[in-house]
C-alpha cells in the first residue's frame, strides 16, 4: 500500500512537471540574451573592454552594436566585444537613413508622401524620420552598399536592420498623446511612396495609378505591391549577408499582421535568419502578458520557417523584479531568446536578474 502511494505520488510528480513545462522551450538549444547598444567613438577600448566583461558575466551573450554604419568602429568594437566572450551583431539604421551625407546629395532617393512632399525636407513625426524610397534603383543600391560594408567587417556575426520599413502610418497607440495626433485612419502626409518610380513601377504591373485612386489605402494591390519592396530590400541583403558567411536579422514590429498594418513590413515572407520583434507592450498600452501573445503570435506565423524569433524588450518599462517574469513569456512562448533595448538601460538590478536566470536554465 505504502509503495502504490509513493508510485502514485511518484506520477504525479511526473505529471505536474510535464504540466508546467510549455512544449515549446528547446532544452538542447541555447536560450540566448542580446542588447542593442549605440558606439561611443569617444568611449576608449579600456572602458569598452570593462562593460563587455561586465555583460558578458551577468549572462548577455551578444551586442547589437550601431556604428552609423562605420566598418572602421564596427572592426574596432567587434575585436574587443568577441575577445570578451560577446557575440557581435552589426545594427544599422535602413530605410531611414537620418543624415546621411551620401544620400541627402540626392533628395530624389527620398520617400514621397501621398500629399506629394518628400522625407528629404517634409519629415514625418520627428527631424530623424528621413525615410530613402525602396524602390529606386540608386537609393536601393546605396542602402545595400552599407549592408555590404557591414557584412565584410571580420568577427561581425550578422548584419542587423533596423528600420527596415516605410514610416509608420500609425504610430503605436501609447506614444500619439506625445505627438498630440489622432489617427483613425491612413493620414496622407504618414502614408509612403508616392514618388515617380515607385508610382511606375506599381502601373507597369496593375495599369492602374494610386494618386487617381478615391482611396488609395484601400488598394490591396497597392498596398502589397510596398509590402513586396520591403522584403525585396531584405532578401538582396540576406543574398549580400551570405556572401560574406554572415547572417540576417532584423528589428520588427510586433508580429507581422501589426506589423504590415502599421509600417509595412511582413516580416514573416521574408528571407532573414533572426527576427527581434519589439515587443514593447507599454507602446501599445499592454500589460506584461501582452509579451507572451505577441511572441506565440510570430512564433507560430514562421512555423514553416526557419527564422528563428527573438523577444526585444524595452527595459525602461520593465523593473528589475519584472525582468524574469518578461523573460519567461518569451522563452514559454517559442522564442530562441530575448534581446534587451538597450544596454544603457540595463541596471546592475537588471543584470543581476539576468545572471540568476542564466544560471538557472544551464
Ligand atoms: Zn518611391
């Protein structure tokens, strides 16, 4: 009697465990923590080689490091981040490209609203939104030139788009009070491009031309035809990425319907081996759960893919306390590992959390 009770408490114990244990955490493969951070050329490799030990040994396992796209910083960066036992991601700004002294000598490569003016002097939201048309064969070029540049930096494991979108033509709901908008529907000064090629090329394909359109925003092939320019610009930098022996990953929007509603971008088509959604439920006035829907979410929409899926979280909305509690929702969820925005934001309260939880899943 007492051995068929400890059996069955034995099962039980089994049971509750399989319970608990969401399906999707990969015991055999690595959970990893990334962070976004921004060089400081002024910053000297001493104090650069004491943060990254210090990243390092409270469990981060690579930097997503944005140079403005200099190789020269990127190589200087990338020898002493991979020597502190750092991964290095090289993080460039794409589609939006703010002063770039290349580009702003060609205000055409710029992206065109449907009220007709361009990001090169009208910017949308903010001074930085200086958005390049993806379309245009020379601004596309130019884009993919710095890829490139980046992909052949030794010791650089992949190079990281960001912005890699149109301008947002609704801007998360959390942030309109700060921008003192009200958007209801697709704004004409927030919806891109408009320009002369962008315009001819759609018209080569559907014969039919958006500007004479009632409600152009209602045009799904108008509208498919600016989600295929983005991923046209991803797929030649994954084709650019490989060709050095690097990958592709990209800062997205929370999940693809979101995100080709909002920006464009239906990340889920694309060819990139690592997407970071900014999961950022504060932005969208969404409690903390909201973290592991969006990342089921996107999790299950690139189930026949190999991207792999990597939660962003944005710490200055996340407490140190809170910091686990994210983390999980993430990893129960399917992600491969979370990527923190940004390193600056990353207390010694939060790195601490980090090393506990790194600890505990070896
Ligand atoms: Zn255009």
């Amino acid at each position: 009697m007492k051995h068929t009770l400890l059996f069955f408490v034995f099962i039980l114990g089994i049971a509750s465990c399989q319970s608990t244990k969401p399906a999707e955490i990969k015991e055999d493969e690595p959970f990893t923590v990334w962070t976004w951070m921004t060089a400081r050329r002024d910053m000297p490799d001493s104090a650069y080689q004491t943060r990254f030990k210090q990243l390092e040994a409270s469990g981060v396992d690579a930097v997503l490091i944005n140079t403005g796209t200099d190789p020269k910083e990127l190589e200087r960066l990338a020898a002493l981040a991979t020597e502190a036992g750092l991964e290095v991601h090289a993080w460039m700004f794409t589609m939006n490209r703010p002063g770039d002294t290349v580009a702003l000598k060609h205000p055409e490569w710029y992206a065109v609203s449907r009220e007709g003016k361009s990001c090169f002097d009208t910017r949308p939201y903010v001074d930085y939104y200086q958005w390049m048309c993806p379309t245009r064969e020379a601004s596309r070029s130019h884009v993919l030139s710095l890829v490139e540049g980046l992909a052949k930096v030794p010791g650089v494991a992949s190079v990281h788009l960001d912005y890699i979108r149109y301008s947002d033509v609704f801007l998360p709901i959390g942030l309109l009070p700060k921008y003192d908008l009200i958007q209801n529907e697709e704004l004409p000064e927030f919806d891109f491009c408009y320009c002369d090629v962008c315009l001819g090329e759609f018209e080569k394909i559907h014969h039919k031309n958006p500007l004479a359109m009632e409600h152009p925003e209602l045009d799904i092939e108008w509208r498919q035809f600016r989600l295929n320019q983005v991923k046209a610009v991803v797929d030649d930098a994954y084709e650019i990425a490989h060709a050095h022996d690097k990958v592709l990953t990209a800062a997205v929007f929370p999940y693809p319907e979101m995100a080709a509603n909002m920006v464009r971008q239906r990340w889920d088509k694309w060819n990139v081996d690592k997407v970071l959604p900014m999961i950022y439920h504060n932005f969208y006035n969404e409690e903390l759960d909201w973290i592991a829907f969006a990342t089921r979410q996107g999790v299950t929409d690139l189930s026949a893919k190999e991207t792999e899926l990597h939660t962003g979280l944005y710490l200055p909305s996340i407490a140190p306390e809170e910091l686990l509690k994210a983390i999980t929702y993430a990893r129960d969820q399917g992600a491969r590992g979370v990527a923190l925005f940004d390193a600056n934001a990353l207390s010694d309260q939060h790195l601490q959390v980090l090393q506990q939880f790194k600890t505990s899943i070896q």
